[in-house]
C-alpha cells in the first residue's frame, strides 16, 4: 500500500503542497502527496487568476527554480494582462484569469506524469514525533506512515470555522470538511498558535448578467506568458472580464445586516487580510466612498460561473442576494453560492528557520497558510522552497536559502521568519527594498542557476537562459557600438517631445532617454536589420531595451545590495546568549533569544531590534 518509509510525506495538496511535491520528487526523493480529496487538488478556493502585483514575479521565480506553477498558469489560462506597464519595468507585474477546473486538473496531470510522487487519499489525523524528530504521520483510520521529512501545506483547513451571517459550521473550504488532531499535536509539543480570517466573494450564475451594464475588461493585445520554458506558448484567444460598481444603495442594504455579521458582532474575534477586505469592511472603513469597483471575472472557458471579485463577505446570505440585485448589471443575478468567511488555525512563521523547518522538530516544515500567509503564489513559492529544502536535508546537501536581494521568495519567507505576522501576509513590491533587481523578466537570470546547481532546474532550462542572456548582452553592446546620425533620430526624437540631436551620437545614448521606448527605435533600419540578422525574440529585446534604459538605477540598487550582503556575512553563534549583553535593550535581548537569527543582517530586520543594538552585538562579537 506504502512504501516502508518516505523521504519526503507532503499533507495537503494545495498550492504549497502541490509545489512542495513536485520539488520533492524532482530531487530524487520518494515523495507522498496526501488530501483529503484526490478531486480537488491544486483547487482554487478564492479568485480563479494567478499573478498580480508583485505575485506575478513570484510565479515567474517558481517557474525560474524548476516549479509548476507558471506552466500550468500558463496551459489553464483565458486571458493575460501585464500590469502596472505605465510605470517602470520593477512595477510589470504578470497575470492571468485561469480556468479553474482545467487548472486543478492540470496539476493533478502534471504531478501523476512527475516519477517519486504517491498519492493517498484520507484526513492525517496527527503527527509521530519521538525525542523532537518527525517520523511521519497518522490518518484518521488510525494508519501510521513512516517519513524522513514532513511537509505541513494545511491551508484553511486546521480546525476550520465557516461562517455566513449568523450561521457557522465546521469546514476547510465550501463543500469540505475541516481537519481536526494536527493542530493539537503541535501545542502539545511547544509550539504557538493563533487564529486567522480569510473570506470569499459569492459565485454567480453568468447567464443572470447585463454586461451591457458594465466596462469591458479585455486582455492584452500581445499577451505574453509565465513560463521561461517552451512548454507553453502566449493565448491567441481571450476571454473578457468586466467591471461595475457598489453604490450608496448597495452600501444602506449591506449595513441592515451589520448586527447578523460575524465580523461586527464579535464572533469573528482572528483577524482577516488587511489589503484584501470583506466588502462590509470595505464600507466601514471607509465610510467617505460612494462606490467600490467590482471585478467580474470568468471562472473558464466554457462555464457560466462567475467569480464577483471586491466582494468578499460573511454577510446573511439574503443580504448578499438583496445587495448585488443592486448593482448595475446584477439586477437578475442568480446566486450558485454565497460568499462566506473561514477561521483557521497558523502558528507565528517566526517559530521557523529561513529553510521553512520549525526549530522545535526537526525535520517538519510549514508552507503555505499555516504559516500566516494569504494568496496561491505566496502559498505555492513556500511550498516549494520547503519541498526543496526537505529534500536537500534528506540527501544530507547544503539548504537553499534566497537572499531579500535574489528574489521576492527571499524577501517573503525573510518577513515572516524575522517579523512575524498577526494579520494574513500579501506580497507586494514596496515590501522589496531591490525591486529594480527583482524583475519579473529577468527571475531565470536570478534563480535558474541556483536550481540548476542543485539538480533542479534541467539543463536544457539553464542553455535557454544563458543563451537569452547571452544575446540581450550582445543587444546591449550594439547599441553602445553603433552611431546614429541626426539626420535618422531628430525625426522620431521631434516627434515624441526630446529634444533634437546636435550631432551624431551612440545608439545606446539616445535610446536612454526617458521619452524613446523599442517602439521608436526598431524604426530604425540598422535596429531592424539587427533583430532580423540575430532572430531575436519579444523576451530578449524586452530585456535588452530594461539593461539600456535602467542601467543607473540597476547598478545603483546592486551597489546598495552589496553594502548590505555584507551583514549577512556576519553569522551569529548558534547558541548566543543575548542575555548577557545588559547594554542592549530587554526587548531586543527577548526578540533575539526567540527568533535566534543566523546573520547580523537578519538581527536587523527584527521589529524591535534597534540599530542601537545592532551596534552593541557587533560590538560585543569584536566586530
């Protein structure tokens, strides 16, 4: 039925644990993947899209490190959209509406088709840990599994809490029952837990809609593509979303049922994600709007489902029915669920180390939400450094820890291992202190090496990426050789407002100016016969035209990155004792001795930790 003993048992096979599978297996190692339900893999419990503000770079580095996520994103999806692209390219941010039951199936496939990976199907009721050590997992049928490594990916469903107005029941997810017996064995061993607040909009039936109603919501007209691979290739075909709005109506209908609102009237005690709000939340806190945008978005190609993205609620299900009736274009809506809000448990990330193993058993790992997180790609880049890191430890190999200034996953796992949260944790790009390092469209220059050294990445990946490196270089350098006279550029330097050359000047010069983007410079012939000659494609040039016209900015940041790398160089003892530096302050001294930072840099990060302090412990280290 099972192997006699595991590398590798991942529980929960969500976006963590689908990722942590992967990795696993991918490594070498003998890998179980077990869920309560074989249907609903890789489900997409919230919105049905991937990607977004500062999530898209975090797909693209998955994918950069050897992952699923922006393959299967990229095979399941109905329409693509580069955000933020008026602004600078550290603000591009990939994203896609997703079909969301070819998605789940999809990962399902891809994971049957990856060798190592087992599946089971049944609730895992607790954990077996002897003398701080994991040593696999008990089901609900009273079934022992042996591992070496265990990988917690739980998700919403730790003794989870579904709420709808005044009703409440027990469930991970709509439709599911929540699990019961992990979440007492890891109290029980020491460790600290807390209550978090997600929620859901309601989902609709897409035939009830005006669109007429509302503003259209196309995709690009060029959509690009997740992947680095060539697995996959951009949409020819989109679907639209649409947009409408609440109103003052809307709002007077939502606030009748404030009193019945688990939120409001104190049943719902764990707090929600703070830049995701309910849409009662919405309107209490800011009680000054006159409306809110809603998104209308498709759940897939051929199902009348329909995702009300901006409201989320744990609203009385007649008052959610009463206020969409009135909003534009929702007059007949027809309703396939209510929305609804969950309470789950996590325990504070800062009981982990930057490998995601927990500090009290050795050998555990948590990915995902149990560690305070919100969000597919958050959950799915930890479930995959976990799944790594289990692996690596397993073949007695070095971890793979990324730095804050080598990728958003660095600077993710860094937050919540150094800071903690007490509030679910979004990703966002001013959360990044090197964003114009951490590109979306240079993530395989940044990662595929690491995965590739540790047998991850394949090498046909790595000689794709050397060689798009290698000829956006070489763009680089042509357009630093070649001249271009006044005759050729004053034309089209006139015609966008930059002032006119005076005399011939480098390619590379001109084309810095903030006003001139590719589009103007492949009017010129030698440009033009330059992309021909080499057979250059979107990816490169992109990146070619970024290396050009943010070449200060990106040697500046790197410059900064280094000052700081350098206090990540400084290790700290194992077993420091804070205690004795009385010159420090007390906070400083508890917060060190409970999250027991391996670096200087790390110590600084800690909220609580002063430069003071800082100062002090370097002191103290003859430093």
């Amino acid at each position: 039925m099972f192997l006699e003993k595991y590398d590798v048992i991942v529980v929960g096979a969500g976006h963590a644990g689908c990722e942590a599978a992967a990795a696993a297996a991918n490594l070498g190692c003998s890998t179980l993947l077990v869920t309560m339900s074989l249907q609903n893999i890789a489900q997409m419990s919230c919105n049905p899209a991937m990607g977004g503000i500062a999530k898209g770079q975090i797909v693209r580095e998955i994918d950069a490190l050897g992952g699923y996520s922006g393959i299967v994103s990229d095979k399941t999806a109905i329409q693509f959209k580069m955000l933020n692209k008026s602004k600078g390219p550290a603000m591009w941010s990939p994203r896609v509406q997703s079909d969301r039951m070819r998605f789940a199936e999809e990962w399902r496939l891809m994971l049957e088709r990856t060798p190592n990976v087992d599946f089971y199907q049944e609730m895992v009721s607790g954990l077996i840990i002897k003398n701080g050590n994991i040593e696999g997992i008990k089901t609900s049928l009273g079934i022992e599994i042996k591992a070496k490594k265990v990988v917690l990916t739980n998700g919403t469903f730790l003794n989870g809490l579904i709420h709808i107005g005044d009703k409440q029941f027990g469930g991970g997810r709509a439709g599911e029952s929540a699990a019961y017996g992990i979440s007492e064995d890891l109290v029980n061993v020491g460790f600290e837990s807390g209550r978090m607040k997600t929620g859901t909009p309601p989902r609709v039936d897409g035939r009830s809609l005006d669109y007429s109603k509302m503003q259209e919501e196309p995709g690009d007209v060029n959509p690009d593509k997740f992947s680095y691979s060539d697995q996959t290739k951009p949409l020819v075909q989109q679907r639209s979303c649409y947009m409408t709005y609440t109103s003052l109506e809307v709002h007077d209908i939502l606030r009748e049922g404030f009193d019945r609102s688990p939120m409001f009237n104190g049943r719902i005690k764990s707090l929600g994600p703070r830049y995701c709000p309910s849409i009662e939340d919405k309107i209490n806190r800011f009680a000054d709007k006159e409306r809110h945008q809603l998104f209308i978005e498709p759940e897939g190609w051929n199902t009348v489902e329909v995702y009300v993205n901006g409201f989320s609620t744990s609203l009385p299900e007649d008052v959610q029915f009463k206020a969409l009736r009135s909003v534009a274009g929702f007059e007949k809506v027809k309703f396939f669920r209510p929305g609804y809000a969950i309470e789950y448990d996590y325990f504070p990330p800062t009981q982990l180390k930057h490998t995601l193993e927990t500090k009290l058993v050795n050998g555990l790992y948590f990915a995902g939400q149990i560690n305070g997180t919100t969000g597919y790609e958050e959950a799915a880049s930890q479930g995959m450094m976990a799944g790594i890191n289990a692996a690596l430890k397993v073949k007695e190999q070095e971890p793979m820890i990324l730095k804050r200034d080598e990728a958003y996953i660095g600077v993710l796992i860094d937050d919540l291992i150094t800071k903690g949260t007490e509030e679910p944790y979004r990703m966002f790009t001013s959360r990044a202190e090197f964003r114009t390092l951490l590109r979306q469209d240079n993530a395989d220059s940044r990662l595929t090496p690491k995965s590739f050294a540790i047998g991850l990445a394949s090498e046909k990946r790595m000689r794709r990426m050397e060689e798009k490196f290698a000829k956006s270089d070489a763009m680089v350098n042509f357009f630093k050789e070649t001249s271009v006279t006044i005759e050729e550029a004053n034309p089209v330097l006139e015609a966008k407002g930059s002032s006119p050359m005076v005399q011939s000047d480098k390619m590379f010069k001109v084309f810095s100016r903030p006003q001139i983007d590719l589009d103007d410079f492949v009017k010129f012939d030698k440009v033009k016969q330059y992309i021909e000659d080499n057979n250059l494609d979107k990816e490169i040039i992109e990146q070619a035209e970024i290396n050009v016209k943010y070449s200060g900015y990106i040697e500046k940041e790197r410059n900064n990155a280094d000052k700081l790398t350098r206090l990540e160089d400084v290790k700290i003892p194992e077993n420091f004792d804070y205690n004795n530096i009385k010159s420090m302050s007390m906070e400083a001294r508890q917060k060190l001795s409970k999250i027991r930072p391996v670096t200087i840099s790390q110590a600084s990060r800690i909220s609580g930790v002063s430069p003071s302090d800082i100062s002090v412990l370097l002191i103290y280290m003859g430093r």
